[in-house]
C-alpha cells in the first residue's frame, strides 16, 4: 500500500509541475518545486575517486565534509515533462535520438549529461529567481541518508594478485544481477528518511564533483584531479565523462556503467 501512495504524491508533483510549465511556460512557480532540507552539520564519508595501493585499487579513503545550514534539494528527480519545458524554452538542449520522444510528467529525465543537468539548473534559476544547481557529492551523500551505501574492502593476497581480480569480478557479478535498465515512474523505489525518492534506485544522479585519482599507502602521493569526469550518486560508485548522456555507451571511469544518468538539484536559501 505505502508503494502505491508514495507512487501517486510523486505522479501527482510532476504533472501539476508540467501542467504549470505549459500554461505559463513564462511563469515561476518554485512552490511547486517539492524540496528537503539537507541537515546541516559535519560528517563522514568516502571520499571520492580511484584509490591505488602500489597499482592495486584499495577502498576509498573516509574524509569529513560540512553542509552548512538552510541547504534545500528536490525530493524527487527532475522529470522528462520539466526537462523537454526547457528544451522548449531553448534553455537546454535536445535530447539524442533515442530519448527526445520521452516527455513523461511521472518519470525522470534521462539520457542527460552533466552539461545538460547544469544548463537545466540555470534555467530553472531565472525562472524562479532562486539559485539552483547541481549537488556536491558530499550534499548527495548527506541527502541519501540510509539510502547510501559505503563499499567495504575488497580480499587481496599481495603475493597473488588473482585474489584481488576474483573479488573484483564477483563484486560486478552480483551489480549486473541486480541490474535493472528501464527507468520507472518517480515513486517507484520509495522514500528515503528525509522525504527524497527514488535515491540509490536505476538513475544514477550526477553533481559537481569532479574525479579524484590518487595514490595511497607507505607515501601519500599528490591527489589528481579530473573535472572533466564527474563523480555520480547512486546504488554504487560511478564516474562519467561530462559529456555521456547514455551511460551505456561506455566511458564510465569506476566499475559498471550506471542504468541511466538523471539528475535533481540543490537550492540554497
């Protein structure tokens, strides 16, 4: 029953938002906009990127991260019907062939990249005159709640590097297994503790923060930073070149390439 329910809120959001974008594409309507707070505080997490231990990848690192206070980011991800408004409204771009029919007011956009994500912020910005973007990962993390999920440290023999290879191997396995391509309807993977829904379900959600590689182990090496791959929330780790639109298409910079790439943004007030 409570999968139906959440279901129908967030059916119900997106098209009075899409109706809203049709009859006054001009109009500003931020009250619409469903958001939660992001708790405001200092906190722990993984940090983002590639970890190598003399060439052998390791688990991340944990690093602390602040969210400052009155942080505000959308309960439910930016729908197709918001997406093709701006498209409409020459604020973004069209979508691929592929994805430029999708225009559904109760499933998310996809086929976006980071570019696209952070066009779209911008338009939504002078529509409503408040300041959108898209999250940091540290804001995502924090946003997730129980929803994000911290990977543990993989076997390794460091005289027999197959055991590290098979770890890694099942480790895809068991993600591939439970792969689940098609996008669905927003509400179709609940709600989070904080109100959010569908995080750490088959969109993986880009932010700002850019790909980190780096060294670790006897002698801290300089971190190396790739702001053209952008780190992604989601189910597990990703990264993907700023560009991708369709994760499938490869180009994925950690693990397997996410289902799909959407997005939802953060205010600040």
């Amino acid at each position: 029953m409570r999968a139906r329910t959440v279901l129908g809120v967030g059916a119900v959001l997106g098209l009075l938002s899409w109706a809203v974008m049709q009859l006054w594409p001009q109009a500003t309507a931020p009250e619409l906009i469903a958001q939660a707070h992001i708790p405001a505080g200092v906190f722990s997490l993984q940090a983002p990127g590639e970890f190598l231990d003399r060439g052998t990848p390791v688990a991340p690192p944990r690093i602390e991260a602040e969210i400052g206070a009155r942080h505000f980011i959308m309960k439910q991800l930016v729908t197709q019907a918001e997406y093709a408004a701006c498209v409409q409204d020459r604020g973004c771009r069209a979508l691929d062939k592929g994805f430029r029919h999708l225009s559904a007011p109760d499933y998310p956009a996809i086929g976006v990249s980071w570019q696209d994500a952070t066009d779209y912020a911008a338009w939504l910005s002078r529509r409503t005159g408040q300041r959108w973007r898209l999250p940091d990962y540290a804001e995502w993390v924090r946003a997730a709640a129980e929803r994000y999920q911290e990977e543990g440290e993989l076997a390794a023999d460091p005289d027999n590097p197959a055991v590290r290879w098979l770890a890694e191997y099942e480790r895809e396995s068991e993600r591939r297994r439970l792969r689940q391509k098609q996008a669905q309807p927003i509400g179709y993977f609940g709600e989070n503790s904080l109100g959010l829904l569908d995080v750490a379900g088959n969109v993986w959600e880009w932010t700002n923060t850019c790909f980190i590689r780096q060294q670790v182990g006897l002698q801290l090496a300089a971190q190396t930073e790739d702001c053209g791959v952008r780190f992604l929330g989601g189910a597990h780790r990703a990264a993907m070149a700023d560009f991708i639109r369709d994760p499938r298409s490869g180009a994925c910079s950690v693990g397997l390439p996410p289902s799909n790439l959407g997005f939802r943004l953060v205010r600040e007030a």
